[in-house]
C-alpha cells in the first residue's frame, strides 16, 4: 500500500492597524494579509487577536483572494483599550492540513498606541472694549475631539496676572449647531484692571469622567479703556442715491457698532484722536481721521463697489 507524503508548507502573516495611535474606547481597524507557499486560499478562515494576557478580542475572517499574489487578506474594527499606554496584540492562525499539505500555527504581532481624548477651549462674545470697572458678557465652550459629553464639567478665567478672575460649569445641551461644544455664558468684571490690552486665559482641567481626557486651555485679549466722554454718530450713505445704508460696520479702534435702520451709529468713547472706518458689503470702504473733545456728528457716504464683471 502507497502512501502520500505530507508536504511541510509556509505561511507568512502581516498585521497592520489604522491609524496605529488611537483615542481611549474608540475604534481601530486592523487589516491582515497572509501569503502561503504552495499556493492556498484561505478565504473563510479566520485570524484569532489576541491581547498581551493572550485573551481573545476578536475574530478577523479571511475575505478576499488575491491569485496573482497568493496573498488572502481581511480586516476587522476592535474598540482600543480605555486606559492610555502602548499595546502589542498578536494574530494567531492556528496550524492546518490541507490534502497533502501541512501549515503550522502562525502568530504575528501588532503595536497599538492609545492616547488620552483631547479637549479644546473656545472664547467668543466678548465686546470690543471694555469700560475700565464695568462688567462684561463672555462665552466659553469646550469640546472633546472625540464628542465626548463634557456638561458639568467645570473651568477657571485667569488673568493677566494669572490670578483667578471667575470659575464656572459647562451646560449639559450643546451650543446650536456645534459638534459636542458644550458652553457657559459669564460676567467676567474689570474692576481693578488697568486701561490697555491683556490676555486672559480660560483653564479647564478634566475630572471624574469615564475616559481620559487631557486639560486645555487658550487666551483671548481684552481691551480695557478709560470711561466714555463722547458721543460720536455716523451717518452711511450711499454716495449716488443718497440712501442710508443699514448694517454698514462703523470702527474707531477699538470701538465698533453697526448702523441702524436710518444708517446711523453711535459710540461712546474717551477725548481724542481717531480713525473711522466704515465698511459696507458691496460699497468701498471710507476712511477719515477725527478728533473727538465733544459730542460729534459725522456723515460716511459710500460708493457701490465696481467689480471687473460689471465693467
């Protein structure tokens, strides 16, 4: 009786994941190749993952068969671990028999890197100038790049100095349109800070949530200035009709307001030397220098802007 030998096969394996760092708990998808010689399509098999306790996380099935190359390839999306660290996982193909061929059990490893949520700051609303002692509307929000919720979570506003001006928490709804930007609205006070520019700084320092997340923070300028003495009022116009232009954007750095309804603006603002700028969509802007020691009236009249289209 003639019997067949057993001819001893290879197997090579290749494990790559996507992208190779990762945040806490979010998805990682690992993409496996292997090539036998002889020749052999292993789609329907399957590559066992394993972690560095050797525990199974998953089953990645062999879906596609490449002839050309003899390479047979899957793939399969895990969840990364949540505590933050560098993990090597291993694929183990289990040794097979395949009419005259033998395969033995193949293993390969696999580095993961997992990385803390990051978390960023926004500032938005505050005015453009600030009466020296007034107080002052401000909006903060902060996000998770993840989307993670952040409500509840609480912030400090610093300033200048790094003293510690105001603190809140962030509301559990997220601001209209945002992805994740959960928000607190405050009134921060300039009491006791001198006239000019600072940078102030918003703080915010994660704590007690499921995931890690890192702290963050950012700077937005305020601009403190002496107590009003005059009123200074604009009138925009459009030069040819001689219409009062609406919404026309009136500045004398570092005041700003728009025009009414009349195309009429008005600002409060110390004695002294200014430049007014007043800008119109469509219009070409109109520049003037003005010295304010009293209440002032002021006309801006507004030419329509010639494109190259219309000419």
């Amino acid at each position: 009786m003639k019997t067949q030998a057993i001819v001893q096969g290879s197997m090579a394996c290749t494990l790559h994941c996507a992208p190779e760092s990762v945040f806490a708990a979010t998805l990682v998808e690992l993409t496996a190749e292997v090539v036998n010689d002889p020749p052999c399509d292993l789609r329907g098999d399957y590559l066992v993952l394993l972690d560095e306790d050797d525990i199974e996380l998953g089953r990645l099935v062999f879906t596609d068969f490449d002839a050309e190359r003899n390479a047979t390839s899957g793939r399969i999306s895990l969840t990364a671990p949540s505590a933050p660290g560098r993990y090597t996982w291993h694929g183990r193909i289990e040794g097979f028999t395949l009419d005259e061929l033998a395969f033995e059990e193949t293993r390969v490893p696999v580095t993961i890197t997992v990385a803390e949520h990051r978390t960023v700051v926004n500032v938005w609303g505050t005015p453009s100038a600030v009466e020296q002692g007034s107080r002052f509307p401000v909006n903060i929000g902060v996000k998770c790049t993840c989307g993670c919720s952040l409500g509840g979570q609480a912030f400090t506003v610093h300033d200048h100095r790094g003293e510690q001006r105001a603190s809140g928490v962030l509301g559990h709804d997220t601001w209209a349109g945002s992805d994740a930007l959960h928000f607190a609205a405050l009134e921060l006070s300039g009491a006791g800070v001198e006239t000019g520019r600072h940078e102030w700084e918003v703080r915010f320092t994660p704590d007690e949530l499921d995931l890690p997340h890192l702290p963050s923070s950012t700077a937005f300028s305020l601009v403190i200035t002496p107590a009003p003495e005059c009123v200074v009022t604009v009138e925009a116009l459009d030069r040819a009709k001689q219409t009062p232009l609406a919404g026309a954007i009136v500045s004398m750095h570092p005041y700003r307001a728009a025009t009414d309804a009349r195309g009429i603006a008005e600002l409060h603002v110390p004695k002294g030397r200014y430049v007014v700028f007043v800008s119109a969509r469509k219009y070409v802007s109109d520049t003037a220098e003005l010295v304010v020691d009293a209440d002032i009236s002021t006309q801006a009249q507004l030419a329509v802007e010639i494109r190259p289209e219309r000419m």
